[in-house]
C-alpha cells in the first residue's frame, strides 16, 4: 500500500478475509485502506513487524477495524496489547493461504530492534511470498543457515528495511532467488534508499524488481 517512507500490505485470500502487515507512516493508510475495502470491512489480522514509526504508525487507527484478532510481536504485547508471535508459528490459515512467522526466535538477547524484525512466509499453493521487516545481513545469514527456504520456491520477496545497504545480501538472495522484488520507499528520501548496490544485487538474482516509489 502507498504509505511514503514506510511498509504496509493488505492481503486478501480468496474469499476475501483480510491480513495486514505493518501499517506505515502515521496518517499515511487509513482512508486509502477505506478506499480500498469500504468503511465496514474489518480485517482478520494485523501484524506488526517491529516498532519503527514507518511500520507501525497507523496501527491505533487500524485496530479498530480488526475486530477479530490483533497478533503482534512479543515485545509489543505489554505496550499494544493482542498475543505473542514466535518462531515457527503458523498464526493464519484460511482458504488455503498459510501464513507463518520464520523469525525471530523466542530468544532475543543480543539483537538490534531491526534484528528482532519479525520474518513471515506466506503461501498460496505453489506461491510463496516473504516479507522481512527491516532485518539486517547478520539476520538473513541466521534465517539462511536454518535451511528454511531449501524445499520452496520463492515468488516473492519483500525487499528487507526499503532497499538499504545493511540488508539484502548476496548470500540471501542467492539462496532464496525469488521471481519478484518488491521495495517500498518514498520517493526522494533522506536515505537514499534503495541503494545502488543492492539494486545491482538483486538484478543478479531476481527476473523482476519492482521499486514501489510513493509519496
């Protein structure tokens, strides 16, 4: 969804139940979602990746359209309320959509906050989608040497923290080769994102990139 500088997806599965991650900026999501879905609709899941403005700005207004389930990451639990993700949860499965957390585990000492960014897969028959917060290179080479993505094919990927250089290294997406790239970054933001590099990067290993430039 068209949030600026930030990260949000609607997911909708074939009978049209309706799943969230993250919520971007503050102010930046809530009439187009209107838009979108129409005033009524409520959504069966929001997710939260980790508590960057840019992630999670829109959650308060959000919540009131999920009158179902609120499912964030443990460390929100006390500060927003819902339940607790963990490693290896499959949290959603409807109309043949799964949807699991592959990061992080329940151990996160000595992580970074974009480091505990929650990791999700989703698949849809013989599609799989990840989405990958804000997570860094030390974190792509932990979720690699877990062997997760050896069996699937990857159909696409959800560039990890908008493009940056601290993500999206060559040993991930070597390993995952996804069909799609998908980067969502504010057009003319003060971080230069995405970075030259990592677009170069993910030419090599990708058949199509799209960067999501919206204001």
């Amino acid at each position: 969804m068209d949030v600026g500088q930030g990260d949000s997806a609607l997911i909708l599965t074939p009978n049209k139940a309706s799943i969230m991650i993250d919520t971007g900026q503050e102010g930046k999501i809530l009439y187009k979602y209107k838009d979108f879905l129409g005033h009524n609709k409520d959504l069966d899941l929001i997710i939260l990746t980790h508590e960057d403005s840019d992630h999670i700005g829109d959650y308060f207004e959000m919540i009131e359209f999920s009158s179902n389930l609120k499912l964030l990451g443990e460390r929100f639990v006390e500060k927003y309320g819902g339940q607790s993700l963990f490693y290896k949860d499959k949290i959603f499965s409807k109309d043949g959509v799964k949807l699991e957390i592959i990061w992080p585990p329940k151990n996160l000492k000595n992580l970074q906050d974009n480091q505990k960014s929650l990791v999700i897969s989703i698949n849809y028959g013989r599609y799989n989608f990840i989405f990958t917060g804000d997570i860094d290179k030390e974190i792509e080479r932990k979720i690699v040497s877990n062997n997760i993505f050896d069996k699937n094919k990857i159909t696409i990927l959800k560039v990890a923290h908008h493009g940056s250089k601290t993500s999206s290294s060559e040993l991930f997406l070597k390993k995952l080769k996804p069909e799609y790239c998908v980067i969502s970054v504010g057009r003319n933001n003060i971080y230069n994102h995405p970075d030259a590099e990592v677009i170069q990067r993910l030419e090599k290993y990708c058949k199509s990139i799209s960067v999501s430039y919206t204001h």
